[in-house]
C-alpha cells in the first residue's frame, strides 16, 4: 500500500472515528438529563452500531501506526496475563472490597492487601495491569478504585462466575493443547466430542459435561458434586445477561402470543424466566440433563413459583439426542446449543426437532453468526474502510470459535454454515435476525 493509499485510509477511519463519536456523546448527553432508557438497557442500534465502528477502527488505527514486531509481542503475551490477573480480582473479591469507598478516593494497596492476604507488592503488580487495561483505576499512588467496567462485577456472582471458570484450568489448559492438537494430521481431523484439546489437558476420555458433573471425592470420603458444575452454572447466567436483553427485543415474541416454546438444552431456565417475565402469555418446557434440572427447579421455585405451579413452566428431564417428547411446539429454542457440537452431531439434533414439528413450527437458533472479514450477503457490513465484520469489535466471537474447538469439536458458523446444517437436516433457514449483542437468532422451518 502506497503512502497516499495508507494516508486515505487513515483519515476515512478518523472521520469514521469522528462521527460515531458524535453518537455516543448524544447518548451520554441524554443520560446525564435522565430523558433516556433505564440503566443497562439495550442500546439502539444507531449507538450498537456507533460503538462497534469506534471499536473497529481504533483497532485498524493500531495496527496501522504500531510496529508490526511490537504488535505480535502485545498480542502473544497479554491474553494469558489479562485472564490470571481477572481471577485474583475476583477469587480475592477485590470488586466487592472497592465498593466500600468513593471511586475518586480508592484504597490503599495496604489495606487491600490486609484484607486478601496477598503481598502489597505482587498485589500492586497484578491490578496495574488491570489499571492500564482500565478494567481498574489508580486514582493516585498505590490507591485503588473500581471503573465502569470492574463495577459490574461488584456482588454480581454470575459475573464473578466468569472469571472464576479460569481457576479450574479447564480454559486455560485446553487452549495449551490446542496447537499439538491442531497440527497432529490424524487428532487436527477429529470430530467427536471426546477427542480434542479438552481430553488431552485433562487425560480424561470423558466429554466436557461428563467431567463436570462427576462427583469429587472430599477430605472426610464423601462425594460432593463439583464445584466446577456450579460455577458453570452461574457463568451461564452471566453469558446470559450479555444477550438476554437483545434476545428479548430483537425478535418478535409478541407475536407469538399463547405459544409453547420448548427452551431445549435451557440450563436452569434462566433465559426462559426472562421471556416468561417479559410475555406473559408464552408457555415454556425447560429441557435439560438431570442435575441441571435440579437446580433449575430451586430456582424457580424461589423467583416464579407461580409459573410452575400453575403449569406455565414445565422442567423436564431431556436429552436432545432422543425423540423430542413435546409434538408440535410453536417454538423449539436452541441458545447455545449447536455450537458445542460437529456438524454431524448438530444434524441430529435438528433431525430429532424436526421429526417433532408441525408445519407451523419453528426452531429458533440463538448462538453467534460468525461473519467474516470478506462478508456475507445475508448480513450487513460495516462500513468501508472497515472489515465487513467490524474487525476489532468481533474479534470475541473469533476466540469463542476457537474456544469451541478446543473444548467441544463444536464451532460458531458462518450464515453459509448454518444453512447448509439446516438443509441436511430437512430444514430450511428463513432469516437470520441479527440482535444488538454477540449472538443472532436464526430461523429455521420446515422445508
């Protein structure tokens, strides 16, 4: 690329840069006179859309001015320090402890080190990485303070559930694996769930959710089931209040008004309880392996009684390999589902859906669409100079694909892919309604 060329483009992402900004400070205005949505509500997507371009272009700003070496350096060091330093945040409860005072005033290192037990020094390393990534602010020396972003942690256990995954290893190890895996011809070719990088970090032969749900044998003899089950768990209901809120309102749920949505592999049923909240006149079946139903039951129980009682909410036991008992359901909802899965296994799932719907019924996909830096016609793109998918600002869904892969054999697919998964299974893809978060919802009926 020329100079005139890499010029021209630099200042169309300036400009870029510019008018998105203009965007956000319109909603920041409008927050500051208290004219605008509550706290935490979906953004519009003129401000979705303003936020992924400010992202995407600092993102392209940076690698065109930054030494390319000096790049690579950054990049093959900081994602492993970034994710130890976020466990001990949250595993010594640091968010918590910093809420006790003004964000302006922060807390001395002493005193944060008094209260975790870590050595001020080491404790005072590990947060000014965090502070320079501003997840963290040290408001003067060696004091300090949660952020915007550090604060939605505070006494929010699914979020802090997240973070805790990586004290298991289970993330960390696998990705380890991952290139060995990867470059073997024989294992890079696997598909079975119990054949990746997983299995190789922790020499088991058992599947991912096998692992979890294996009872852990404690100090006295006893079995207990492991804590990793229950961190999971929660992390889920973080995952969820990511896309909840898009799920709620990018797609027409209204309209669907007395329907029965079969919410297959729900978990606890968190997402189902959101929409059972929000459209009253929707009826639910949560599907889940046993011990997952448990805990949803209790917690159901505890928040929305009334809808199990009454029978607007019905847990069962399902595994979504075995004929699908509810016939005929208006909705057959899979939210992260078939990106655990090879596409074989995915066939089968939607097979079994399919052998159960009507010609009205639907299935609805909620997993992420990965669109590509060359683009798709059946998504928008970002504008030019732009990568087709915002580059930087999607560069989360490229890590969860890989993490996919090193965990389940599963992958997040482009629109091409899921279409293809559908036809094979006797569907057909109607649309893919693109929400205000990392996921999508795609559409799928009978052929």
């Amino acid at each position: 690329m020329s100079a005139a060329e890499k010029a021209q483009q630099l200042r169309s992402l300036i400009r870029l840069l510019t008018d998105a900004s203009e965007v956000v400070i319109k909603e920041w205005e409008a927050e500051e006179r208290g004219d605008n949505r509550e706290e935490n509500a979906l953004p519009s997507q003129e401000l979705y859309d303003a936020r992924r371009v400010i992202r995407g272009a600092c993102g392209m700003c940076a690698d065109m001015v930054q030494d390319p070496l000096t790049r690579l350096e950054e990049v093959s060091h900081g994602a492993l320090s970034l994710i130890e330093s976020l466990y001990i945040l949250v595993a010594a409860r640091i968010p918590d402890i910093l809420a006790e005072v003004a964000p302006g005033e922060g807390m001395p290192i002493y005193e944060l080190s008094r209260r975790t037990q870590i050595d001020d020094t080491n404790l005072a390393r590990v947060l000014r990485l965090l502070c320079t990534s501003h997840i963290l602010s040290e408001v003067k020396r060696d004091h300090f303070a949660n952020t915007r972003t550090s604060g939605i942690l505070v006494r929010n256990e699914p979020a802090q559930s997240l973070m805790l995954m990586n004290g298991f290893g289970v993330y960390t190890k696998s990705m380890d694996k991952l290139p060995s895996v990867l470059m073997d011809p024989v294992k890079s070719r696997e598909t079975a769930p119990n054949r990746n990088a997983f299995q190789e970090a922790m020499g088991t032969d058992m599947t991912f959710w096998e692992w979890c749900e294996q009872d852990v044998r404690q100090e006295d003899g006893t079995l207990q089931p492991s804590p990793l089950l229950k961190t999971f768990t929660k992390a889920m209901m973080a995952t969820g209040q990511l896309v909840s809120s898009s799920i709620i309102s990018d797609y027409p749920w209204e309209a669907l008004s007395g329907a029965t949505v079969v919410d297959v592999g729900g978990g606890v049923g968190s997402m189902s309880m959101e929409l059972a909240t929000q459209f009253p006149k929707l009826h639910f079946v949560v599907q889940d392996r046993g011990p997952v139903v448990e805990q949803g039951r209790a917690m159901w129980m505890s928040r929305m009684p009334r809808a199990i009682l009454d029978g607007r909410v019905t847990l069962q036991i399902h595994d979504f390999f075995r004929e699908q008992p509810v016939k005929g359901a208006d909705v057959y909802f899979l939210r992260y589902i078939l990106h655990d899965w090879a596409d074989d296994v995915c066939v089968t799932i939607l097979t079994r859906l399919r052998e159960a719907m009507s010609a009205s019924s639907r299935i609805l996909v909620a997993d992420i669409v990965m669109h590509t830096t060359v683009g798709s016609p059946l998504l928008k793109s970002a504008p030019a100079p732009l990568p087709a998918n915002y580059g930087s600002a999607s560069i989360f869904k490229n890590m969860q694909d890989l993490a996919m892969l090193a965990l389940f054999n599963g992958t997040e697919r482009t629109p091409e892919q899921l279409s293809a998964l559908a036809a094979r299974a006797g569907l057909k893809v109607v649309k893919i309604w693109e929400c205000r978060s990392i996921l999508s919802i795609t559409e799928m009926m009978l052929s």
